[in-house]
C-alpha cells in the first residue's frame, strides 16, 4: 500500500472498532512501528484521528472542562441507570460522601431513605437536590465555587473532611484511563477527590461509558484505590483489568 491506501485503512479500522493498536496496524499493513506512527502523527495533524499511547482513536481522549447545565443533558438515560444502582448501596442511617459532577447529581435524586441519612457533599446541586428529604442531613463543605461544576474546592472543604469519616464516597469522574487512572478537569477538584477518598471506607466510581479511555487535567487516584464502579459499559480491557484487581464492576443497561 502506498500512503494513501495506508491512511485510508487506518481511518476504516478506528471507524470500525474506535481504538486500533499499533501493533495491530504493523501487522495488517505489513510495515514498521515507525511507519505507522509517522502515519498516525499526520492523520491527528489533519484532525481525522486521536493519538493515544500505543494506537489511535476517533475520540477525543482528552476530557476539557464544561458547565454541569451543559452535561446534565449529556447520556441522560445512562445517568438515570447508574443512579438507580448506586442508590441501592444505601442502608438505614448511613453516612456518605457525594462528589462533584452531573453523575452524582443525578444520583442524589434517586434517594430515598426509609431512615436517617448523612450526607457530606461538595457539591451545590446534590445538596439542592437532598432538602426536600426532612430525614437526610446534608453537610455542605465550605470554600471557592467553581462556576462550571456548581461545586466547591480548596483547603476549607478539605480541612473540614478531617472531622468526619464515612462509610461509603460516591464519587464523579471525567476521564479514565488503564494507565492515568481516574481524573478530573480540575486540579483543585482533584485534591479533594483525595482528600474524600482517604476518609471514606468505601470508593464508588459512578461513571457513564464516556469517560473510559479517557484522561483529564488533574488525576485523582489510580485503580487501588478504587472498590466499585458502576457505569452503562465497561470496554473489555477495563473490565479484565478491574477483576484482576479485584474491583466490583456493575453494568446497568
């Protein structure tokens, strides 16, 4: 093949499947890593692919920041499902942390306790979303809002998460990646993404299909410290690499 019919195949296959491999592409088309790579480097320079580490995608692998209004109508549906299955790890007068994100959001309004529940939150719309619950206290952390995730970050909330630990943090992501981890826009939102992490028992990644295969700004935690995840799909790769490591997986079609 010349460079052409070289390039043309290689649009097909990430067409097709969304991620090729480079070892894939040398040995379909019979040339060199080297080759293939000066070929996967023009075609992201012309806006027709997405190089990631070993291959290429039709996607952007790079999640950038946007305001909650705007993804709350993103994978609605698949939203309304990892919420129903986050809401039944629930019981009667736990005590929870919610992070950021329209994910989790979505997730507090499908709450209903039959009991007293606790609720440790950065984020203002979960809290909105808990008032109309009269057996649900909600504390609210303190510090800078941010504008794009209607949530607050900063040494304030963290320094008030030293008073409490909780059994279980359902928290939101934007990007996860086999080799990054869990991330999020925001560097300021992912030091208290640890700081939540270190003080709960138990670490749950509500996240749509998406964000797999995808990396954001700031990393949260790699895969160790992560206990469940729950999203609408878990490409192949994740899920053998999360059995592996002992990870709970739900899927919610």
């Amino acid at each position: 093949m010349n460079n052409v019919e070289r390039h043309q195949y290689i649009i097909k296959e990430v067409n097709q499947k969304g991620h090729v491999s480079v070892v894939e592409l040398c040995e379909s088309l019979s040339v060199s890593s080297v080759t293939i790579r000066k070929d996967l480097q023009f075609l992201e320079d012309s806006g027709l692919v997405y190089r990631t580490h070993g291959g290429v995608t039709k996607q952007n692998p790079y999640q950038t920041d946007r305001s909650v209004i705007e993804k709350e109508k993103l994978h609605e549906k698949e939203k309304i499902e990892i919420a129903k299955a986050a809401a039944k790890f629930i019981t009667a007068n736990d005590s929870i942390i919610i992070g950021s994100g329209t994910t989790t959001q979505f997730f507090a309004r499908q709450i209903a306790p039959q009991e007293q529940l606790t609720v440790v939150t950065s984020a203002l719309n979960v809290t909105l979303e808990l008032l109309k619950h009269a057996n649900v206290e909600v504390i609210q952390l303190g510090g800078s809002v941010r504008h794009t995730s209607s949530s607050v970050t900063g040494q304030y909330a963290m320094h008030i998460l030293d008073q409490f630990f909780c059994s279980k943090l359902f928290l939101g992501v934007d990007g996860i990646d086999l080799e990054y981890g869990i991330s999020t826009t925001n560097a300021q939102e992912a030091l208290l993404n640890q700081k939540m992490i270190s003080v709960a028992q138990q670490v749950i990644v509500l996240a749509d299909s998406s964000k797999f295969g995808r990396k954001s700004f700031g990393k949260i935690v790699d895969f160790s410290n992560i206990d469940v995840v729950i999203s609408d799909d878990i490409p192949k790769p994740f899920q053998e690499l999360f059995d592996a490591m002992g990870i709970q997986t739900i899927v919610c079609k």
